[in-house]
C-alpha cells in the first residue's frame, strides 16, 4: 500500500516535469458597451433616449469645438489685419500723390514769371529797335518753356475778349466805355492765367471795360 502511493506520487511527479507550464493574456482595455456608457454617464440619456457618451469623450469633444471657435477669431483677425493694411496703403498712395501735385504746381508756379519775362522781352523787342535775331531767339525760348509746362499739364486761361470772370481773372484795371454790350468785357491781359490739368494754377490779371454812366451819375440796371 505504502509502495502504491509512493509509486502513485513519483509517477505525479514526472507527469508534472514533463508539462509545460500555461499563460493566458488579459486584455485590460476599457470596453463599453450601451449599457455600460449610460451607467458610466450616471444612468443620463440624450432627447432620443440613447445613453450619453462618457465624460472623457464630451470633455474632448468640448475641446475640439473651442479650438475651432479660437481658429475662427484667429482668422477672423488676420482677415482685419490684411484689410487695415491694404486701406493703409491706399491712404498712403493717395497722400504721397497728393504731394506731388502740390510740388508740381510749386514747380509750375515759379516757372510763370519766366514766361513773363519773355513775354515782356518780346514786346520790347517788337517796339524797339533791336535786332530780327533778338526777337527770334526770345521766342524760340518761350516756345520751348511753353513745351516744358504744357508737358507737365499746363495751360493758359482764354479770357480777352470775353466776360469777365473773377473765378479765373483778377480785375487790376478798368476802362470806360459808352457801348453796354462791352460793360464787364476783358479788354487786355495784363498777365496771363494759367491752369494745371484742369485746375486753376494762377488767376489771369486783366483789364476790364466798364460802362461809362450817364451824364445824371445813375448807371442804369
């Protein structure tokens, strides 16, 4: 008997030498199931009665939505920051445009005395006694000087002969006359007026006929 059990035991203890010992894997991930998410939310459900997803995804999903909200502002903001440039720019431009016109007729200004001058040479050159080549040699630079400024947009008032207008000649004389129809009428220009594209550039300086009054001293209407 005792002989048996010891063979029995030697006999256990071979068979467990020769086995090879076992393992299983567990797999330890969270699952959820429906059920499980509704408990897992506190048993709440949403309008149509399906449980809640867990905290973890409506923190992230919470998340998801602010950074979009913040990507929003962010391009909203450099949407603005693009428009404020491109109306400094404009503003800019319009300035320094600004700029060089008033050069230009600063410019243009100081040139007209010149033409002046040789207006007033050519006269006395046409009066006196000098020379056929004085003469021409004057208007070959008035000429040229004309060439200059009408380049950069300039050109002269036409006002002899007509009604005067004191928005583009300045009245520094008179001169009575017995004819009504010539009452307010340019009868010489003292100086040319000038204009720079469209704009007055100087006023004319003219000499106007004015009606004589009757022998009673009242003008009549």
């Amino acid at each position: 008997m005792a002989d048996g059990d010891k063979g029995a035991k030697g006999s256990g203890r071979g068979n467990g030498q020769d086995e090879a010992p076992g393992f299983s894997v567990v797999d330890r991930r969270p699952r959820y199931s429906p059920d499980e998410a509704g408990a897992e939310a506190g048993g709440e459900t949403d309008a149509a009665g399906d449980p809640r997803p867990p905290a973890i995804v409506e923190e992230l999903k919470a998340r998801a939505e602010e950074a979009e909200r913040r990507t929003r502002e962010i391009s909203a903001a450099y949407r603005r920051l693009d428009e404020e440039r491109a109306a400094l720019r404009e503003r800019l431009g319009r300035d320094l445009e600004r700029r060089l016109d008033a050069a230009r007729a600063d410019l243009m200004r100081r040139m007209l005395p010149v033409l002046d001058d040789l207006d007033r040479a050519l006269a006395a050159a046409e009066a006196g006694a000098g020379g056929r080549s004085l003469k021409e040699g004057v208007a070959l630079v008035r000429d040229r000087l004309m060439q200059a400024l009408s380049a950069e947009g300039v050109e002269p008032v036409e006002i002899a002969g007509r009604r005067f207008d004191p928005s583009i000649a300045e009245a520094v004389a008179t001169e009575e006359t017995d004819d009504p129809s010539r009452d307010q009428q340019v009868v010489e220009e003292m100086e040319r007026g000038f204009r720079l594209r469209g704009a007055l550039l100087r006023p004319a300086r003219v000499k106007v006929a004015r009606l004589k009054p009757p022998p009673g001293g009242a003008i009549p209407e």
